[in-house]
C-alpha cells in the first residue's frame, strides 16, 4: 500500500491567530508579544493544560519567529525577561 493511499481522507486542519483589530498594519510583532504574554498569563492563572491557554499557546508559536521564543524563554528562566509575566 503506497503512502499516498495512507493518509487518504485524513484531513489537516492548519490555523493561525485569528484576526486582531488592535494590529492592523502587516508587521506582527506587537501581535505575537501580545499573545506570548496572553499565553504564560493564562498558564499563571489556569494552568499549562487549560484549553484557553493551549489556544495562545497555538498562536503564539504561529505568529512568532521560534527565535524570539526561545530567547524569551531563556530570559524568564534567568529572571531577566523585559515582560510582565
């Protein structure tokens, strides 16, 4: 049975963000921030496996370059990280 025929009638779903009227312009930056911190807020509170906070969680790594979250990460790590989480 060739692969092709294996994933025959599995559907994959691909989502982004959904739009935010508070970032209009096509630089996302200020968006992905937004959502990186919306996202270890909603952990603080709820908890890492909440579905609310796994929703940030899926936009966050959408929007932002994998860079900037690892540096962020490391940051929060150090206790240097520039954000209010």
């Amino acid at each position: 049975m060739s692969e092709e025929s294996d994933n025959e009638g599995v559907e994959i779903k691909l989502e982004t963000a959904p739009h935010d009227p508070r970032f209009q312009t096509t630089n996302q930056a200020k968006h992905c921030w937004s959502r990186y911190i919306e996202y270890h807020a909603c952990v603080k509170q709820k908890g890492e496996e909440d579905s609310e906070c796994q929703k940030f969680k899926r936009w966050y790594k959408s929007l932002c370059p994998m860079e900037w979250v690892e540096n962020w990460d490391e940051q929060r790590a150090n206790g240097t990280f520039p954000g209010p989480v």
